[in-house]
C-alpha cells in the first residue's frame, strides 16, 4: 500500500504478506488507483480481512515450522505479534486517512509521522500502566539552627496531640481533646506529608506512610469538596511522592484523581463544588447553584501536575478546560466576581469582587500555572497581567492618617468600595514578588512591598500579635479626631492560624534577602507560640 523503503531506515513495523510477490510499476499504479476508488468502508473491510489472514498464518506457521508446543507450554510470540499487527493497522489508517484529508493524488505518499504506541488511556474507567517509581531526589537535613528547631518543635507538640486523640481522622480538636471529621480522609496526615519529610522527622512520616499504605481508601459515600480535597489530599500525595520518590503516594493520587473527574461533568466544563467519591457524582452546592471562582480556577497545578507524573492527559485537560473557559468571559478591567455557576458557565451578576475569600487564588493560580508550563501559555500570563493592572486601577487604596496600601473590594452592582481586606489576601505580595523574579514587571515589587508591610500591620497593631480575620481601614480623613488607620469590627476578631502571609515573608526574604522579613515571620511565630499553643496542640482564638 506504500511505496518500498529502506528496511534499515524504517521506524515502524514491516509486514511481508508475500514474500516472491514482484508487481510491475504500471501494475502498481493501476492497483494504486483501484483503491483509492474504493470507500473507506469497503478499505476498512479490507483491512480486517487481511489481518485475519495474517492472523491464522502466524497462527499455524510456528506447528508447521517448528513441530509445534507442547500442551503445557505457551507460545508469547503470537500474542507479540497480533499486538504490534493491531497497532500497526491502527497507524496505516491513520496515515491513509490524512492522505485523503490532504489531497493525496494516486502514487503518492505523504511522509507518515513516527508512529508511537499508546501507553496510557485517558478514558475515565481506565486506569492505563500503572507509573513508574523514582529514585529520591531531594534530601533533607533536619533543623540547622535554633529558629528551625523551635518550628520543628512546635510540628511535633501538635503532631502529637493529633496521634494522641485524632489518629487516622480530619483534624484533632485540642481543647476538647477529640478529633473533627471533616471529609474522613486523614487530612491531618496526608497534609502533613512534605512537612515531615522536609523537617527530617522519619520515623512520622514512615509511621504516616502506612497509614496511606493500609488505611487511605476513596471509596466512602460522602460529598467532599473538590477544592479543599485537590489541595489537602491530592497536593499532599503528590508532594510526598515528589520528595520521596514513593509510587505508593501517586497510586492514590490516581486513584483520587479518577474519583474526581466526575465533578467536571457539566454543560460548561466549569466543575460543581461537591463531588462523592464512593459513587463517583457530583453536584452544586447545598447553599446555591454556583461555585466560587477561586475554588475553581485553583486546583489546575494539582491536576497537571497528576497528568504529567501518570502519562494521562485527561486530568490537566479537564483542569485547563476551566482555566480557558474563565479565561474567555467577560471581566472587570481583569477581575472577576466570586462566583460561577457551573451548568451556564457564566459569573454571577453583581456578584463581590476581592481578592479575598472566594476570589484570591484565581489569580494566584494564573501566575503558578503560567509558570508550572515552562511560561509557555501566554493567555495564562496575559490574565494575571490584566487582574493586576484592574488591582491597581481599581482596588490599591490607602490609608487616610500613614498611607498603608491596601487592597480593597468591589460590591454591588455599582462597584462601590468597600474598605476591608482579608486576611486571605496577603498572598498577594508574594505572589506579586514571584512573578517580578520571573520576568513580570518589575513595578510589581514596590507593591508586593507595600502590601506586606501593611499585612505586617494588621498582626502588630493587635495586643496578641496576631492578626484578625478581616481588617477595616479609614480612608477618609477626619480632622480633630484621633484617628486609626485600622480597625476590627467584633465578628472579624479572630485568629484561625492562617500561612498566607508567612508564605509571603517567605518569598519576600528570598528573592530579596532581606532578613527583615525573616525577622517579622520570626515575631508571628512567638505569637503564635505565645497565644495559641494549648496542651496538646495549637488552636483558633477569639477576641
């Protein structure tokens, strides 16, 4: 059907039917020319008919060459033989197909692509080969000084409080000593993974390591939150599996990513909040028929990365579908409302816009995913650029009495401001001073500096150190009053030992070098051993 080649140059498979045949040119054309005549139908007959036939004659011919096998014995080469035969016929198809849909005229042959066996199935019910371990590829010391041995402590006292009274559950409930079911997975140890392996803790993360191993199974009849389940659970087994090289740790992740994907079974491709893993549906929320954008548009690191470990397209491809979608609605100078409703794949109308709960990490996560590709999908990085400049034009505000820079809201449908800043949002400087180390606008560091000195704030202006839920801030002055840059209203004074702003000071000290920064995250942390710290671990607290 092609035209010869040189055997020692080929890459794909050759099939001699008849070995003495010769077949004059003139001969070849005419046959050339008789099958393109024929319809694909009648070709696609043809094919099986001529694999049949090989079929049988590799069938018989090792019993007429070589007296046969015994009955105990199996011969493999027939099953080795029928499998390339399949996917060669596969790639013949293929090629003759594109012949057609390029105009290929009798007698020619367009250059066939190197034909590459299928390792994986993207199909939801389908596992494909399971992935291959790693050798380790990152090694750990332990603390190296005091501050690093005071944090590995306090890792330890909470950790034991949660083997104590929470083992193989959520999270432990130190003051009542009892532990919190929240999705029944282990949150507690599967989070925790990467901590202990980066702290140097062996024996814990061996002892959390059979915990997974024996006791972390999917297949309970309860909703969990897609969301939280991608970052917690999904994040943690694939950070595990990335710094200990353990396949046991992607095998779950697999098996919970497959569980998943039903979530992203909706008109729109947007997924619903909820999703049972035991019987594999998925739903919108009990509170309402939208999702929040930023649950949504933060959980495509997660599921590439999971693509990119197993071999299986299927589940960056859902997550990216999101991501490409938000990327072409309509927005605000860049920013976007906190919810989306997942069948009609459209923002809620007159919904809030913060960089906040329900809408932080969307931009987060344009940034993180830009870079995750290698900075290869620009509309990833247009979309940051583009919330960042609605930030700046729409959101920066500052303080009426010392000028602290902050990020403000957007409410109703007349976009009104509304001068209160989330705690949540104090990502944003280190998300801000990771995207000028990699290229973005350079302008982008004096706010990521303004931002968290203003959250640097919010935990010193407290008598505990530790900063509120949520900050109000004065914006207008008022002469002849003593007047407060910030304020917190009664429901907003309470600490839930949130990392986004260490996180922060973390970015802001490494790209800089500035120890301040450290210095700062070294005075929360004595707050937090100071004001939260209780006999068996750490908790939340109130006014």
């Amino acid at each position: 059907m092609f035209s010869p080649r040189d055997s020692s140059k080929s890459d794909y498979i050759s099939l001699n039917i008849h070995d003495n045949a010769s077949f004059a040119r003139g001969t070849s054309r005419s046959l050339w020319r008789q099958w393109n005549q024929l319809s694909r139908f009648q070709r696609n007959i043809l094919y099986f008919a001529i694999l049949s036939v090989l079929l049988l004659i590799f069938y018989l011919l090792p019993n007429e060459t070589k007296g046969g096998t015994s009955d105990n014995e199996v011969d493999y080469s027939n099953v080795e033989i029928i499998q390339e035969t399949a996917k060669y016929e596969k790639a013949v198809e293929e090629v003759v197909v594109d012949n057609e849909e390029q105009g290929a005229g009798p007698g020619e042959v367009i250059e066939e692509p190197e034909f590459q066996p299928e390792i994986n199935q993207v199909d939801d019910d389908q596992i494909g080969e399971p992935p291959q371990p790693k050798p380790n590829i990152l090694k750990f010391n332990g603390p190296q000084n005091s501050r690093q041995q005071a944090v590995v402590a306090a890792f330890k006292h909470s950790w034991d409080g949660y083997k104590k009274y929470a083992w193989g559950h959520d999270n432990v409930k130190p003051m009542s000593k009892r532990y919190h079911e929240w999705f029944g997975l282990g949150l507690t140890i599967v989070d925790s993974l990467d901590t202990m392996y980066i702290m140097g803790l062996n024996d814990e993360f061996t002892r959390a390591r059979k915990w997974v191993e024996d006791s972390l199974v999917f297949t309970m009849n309860r909703d969990v939150n897609l969301f939280e389940v991608t970052i917690r659970v999904l994040g943690g087994l694939l950070a595990a599996y990335h710094l200990s090289g353990d396949i046991l740790f992607l095998n779950k992740a697999m098996d919970l990513g497959d569980r998943m994907m039903p979530a992203f079974s909706t008109r729109s491709g947007v997924p619903y909040s909820d999703v049972n893993l035991g019987t594999r549906s998925a739903h919108s929320p009990k509170w309402g028929p939208d999702s929040s954008t930023s649950e949504v548009t933060s959980i495509q690191l997660e599921f590439r990365d999971l693509s990119r470990s197993t071999g299986q397209p299927k589940f960056e491809a859902a997550a990216a579908k999101v991501s490409e979608h938000v990327h072409k609605l309509e927005k605000y100078d860049g920013l976007v409302p906190i919810f989306i409703n997942a069948n009609t794949g459209l923002f809620r109308e007159y919904a809030t816009i913060t960089l906040g709960a329900r809408g932080d990490s969307y931009y987060e996560y344009l940034l993180k995913q830009w870079l995750q590709t290698g900075k290869t999908v620009d509309y990833l990085r247009n979309d940051y650029l583009y919330g960042i400049t609605g930030t700046q034009k729409h959101l920066v505000k500052y303080t009426a009495v010392n000028k602290y820079l902050f990020i403000a809201e957007l409410v109703g449908a007349n976009k009104e401001i509304r001068p209160k800043m989330d705690h949540l949002t104090c990502y944003l400087g280190g998300t801000l001073a990771l995207g000028a180390h990699h290229g973005l606008p350079t302008e982008h560091n004096t706010l990521a500096e303004e931002i968290v000195k203003t959250c640097y704030q919010t935990y010193a202006t407290q008598p505990t150190f530790l900063a509120p839920e949520i900050t109000y801030f004065n914006i207008q002055k008022v002469e002849g009053e003593n007047q407060m840059d910030m304020y917190v209203k009664t429901n907003d004074a309470h600490n839930l030992l949130r990392p986004e702003f260490i996180e922060s000071l973390f970015y802001m000290w490494y790209f800089t070098g500035n120890k301040t920064y450290q210095d700062w995250g070294w005075r929360i942390f004595q707050a937090f051993e100071n004001y939260t710290r209780v006999e068996d671990g750490y908790t939340s607290i109130e006014n």
